[in-house]
C-alpha cells in the first residue's frame, strides 16, 4: 500500500480502534506520513521510540507517599499530555524494543493501558517497524498473541507519489530523476511482509474484520482484511461472501420472488444453487405444514415453473407425499398441469 492509500484506510482503522502495524523498510514515510497525517487532522502527536526506552521509562518511576507508607508510579509525561484531548501515539521502531518492553506493549496497543495509568479515550494508537529480516537488527515479534492484534499493512514507496512529493516540497531534480529512474527510488528490502504468517483468532473477527466489512475500503478491501488475519483466512472469507452473494435463499423465492427473478434467470444453469434452495424449503416443509400461505405457494409455482424442467420435478417428487398448506393449489395449478403433462 502506498502512503495515498494509507491516508485513505488510516480513519477507518482509528475509528474502529483497529491498531495498524505498519510494515517497511527504512526512509520510506511511515513517520513522517503520520505526522503529517495527525496535523492534517488535528490529533496531537507523540512519537515513542521503543528502542529507545526501558520498562521503567514507560511506567514511570516509583514514588513513596510518606503518609501512607504505600509506593506508585508517576506517571511519565508523555501519558499525562495523553489523557487530555485527542492525539497519535505513534510507537516507532517497535521491532527494536527490548523483549521486556514488548511484555508491556501487550496491554497498551489494546486497551491504552500501562500497569495502572491510562491514555484518554480519544487517542489512538499506531505501531511502525521495519522488515524482520537478515537486512535489518530486530526484536523477534513472532510472537502470534503480540502479532493478533494489530492490522498489518505493508507500506510500498511509490515512484510517482513520491516524484509528485518531491515536486510539492521543492526537489524539482530529484522529482524528475525519480520519474525518470522509478527503480532507483530504492533498494530491495529483501524479504517483506508474509500475510499468511499473521495468526486469526476469535478476538480479530469480531473486533478487527466484523468492523470493517461494513466500511468503504475501496480496492484496499482484501488488502487490509488479510492484515488483520492473514491471507489464507482473508481469502477464505472473500470467497464465502461472494458465493452468498450468488446464493439463492428461501425468502428469496417464498417472500419476493418478483424482486429475486431477473436474478434467479442469470442463475438457470447452476443447478448447484437452485438444488441447495429446494433442499432447504423441503427441510421447512418437512417441520412446518403451515409454511406455505397463498402468497408464498404463487411465489413458488412462479419459480418452479422459471427453473429448469429436471430440477422442478425432483422437486415435486420429493414433497409430493408431505401435507401441507396449500398442496393442493399447487398440484392442481393449471400451469403446472400443463407443463408436467407435456413430459
């Protein structure tokens, strides 16, 4: 994903309090990009380097309270700018942190909350690291419950966005040299993000990709549901929607046939869906002799009589020696007749 499109996705992910991991190489924007990002905004930002810092600069030191003999924290000063007002806490370098510092980060990325102090309601958070590979010295974050419960997104440089940058800013050689040469823009990072190593669990379907099916991704749709569960999973579930997109259902037939018909023509030749909905109304029928009022009997003749031949009379072979309301209308159908009779 480029920074364009980051900028576009960015809000979605905050407002469902989704925690981006954003993944890349060196020099390519993630900082500066957030920054950018929260002044555009209006969000206060405050950037952490987690290598940076120690278990106790993140807790803060402890205090003695002379008159109760008890001892706590005082709360560093970047939590105390952090509990008023809304802002980004953008922890930088997270894969250079010291193990210990990650144990903390396991509460904080998703509650706000470090030992006993917390952020205010209104700030997010963000995460950022280079690649985990032989080309940069990182902390090993392989960790799956650590890995769950961020959206991961790869960060790409591009050579137009970024020649188009360069010409904002006043670089007007380097924008033209870029556009000219897009393969010097960088190096090769060498290994990059493995989506099918993000782990999915419970808590990332409900509080990660339930969210988001709803929001208007764009085409960064597949890209950002994978982040939070991998590829496998992301693909698993793209695939299911847009088989039940294609799915004809019971209601479909029995509550708004008419609404349902130009698409069930499109449908005439997988006989795979129009066997499935039968199966389910004879299932129905079989529990429920009442299922079938005037309305919903038309409904069904109208559909029986739109399929193709072989499948209807399966059909009506298989229910033929059930009761129920409305057997009778519907075995005594003229068009029914009249089609069954040419057979």
């Amino acid at each position: 994903m480029n920074i364009t499109g980051l900028k576009k996705v960015l809000p979605l992910l905050l407002k469902n309090n989704i925690v981006p991991y954003l993944h890349g190489a060196q020099g390519i924007g993630k900082t500066s990009s957030i920054r950018q990002y929260a002044k555009e905004n209006g969000y206060k930002f405050i950037p952490l380097y987690l290598a940076t810092q120690e278990p106790g600069d993140l807790v803060g030191l402890l205090h003695k309270d002379e008159s109760s003999g008890t001892v706590s924290h005082l709360p560093p000063e970047w939590i105390k700018e952090a509990q008023t007002g809304k802002g980004i806490i953008f922890l930088d370098e997270f894969n250079r942190a010291h193990p210990d510092v990650l144990q903390l980060m396991f509460p904080f990325v998703q509650t706000g909350k470090i030992h006993r102090q917390s952020i205010g309601e209104e700030w997010k958070i963000i995460v950022a690291g280079n690649y985990q590979n032989e080309k940069f010295t990182v902390t090993d974050v392989s960790d799956r419950a650590l890995l769950s419960r961020f959206c991961h997104i790869e960060i790409e440089p591009e050579a137009t966005e970024f020649a188009a940058f360069c010409e904002e800013n006043g670089a007007l050689v380097i924008a033209e040299f870029i556009r000219h040469n897009p393969a010097m823009l960088m190096e090769d990072p060498g290994t990059r993000l493995d989506k099918k190593s993000i782990p999915y669990d419970p808590r990332a379907w409900f509080e990660k990709v339930n969210p988001l099916l709803s929001e208007d991704l764009g085409n960064f749709k597949y890209e950002v549901i994978s982040g939070c569960v991998g590829q496998t999973a992301a693909a698993g579930l793209f695939s299911f929607i847009n088989d039940n997109k294609e799915k004809i259902k019971m209601t479909d037939i029995l509550d708004s046939f008419s609404k349902n018909e130009s698409r069930i023509k499109n449908l005439k030749d997988r006989t795979d869906l129009l066997g499935n909905v039968l199966d389910e109304i004879v299932f129905n029928l079989e529990k429920n002799k009442e299922l079938l009022d005037k309305k919903r009997s038309d409904n069904l003749k109208n559909f029986l009589c739109l399929i193709p031949l072989e499948v209807s009379m399966s059909f009506i072979d298989r229910i033929k020696n059930l009761t129920f309301k409305e057997k009778n209308s519907l075995f005594n159908d003229v068009n029914f007749i009249k089609r069954y009779l040419k057979q």
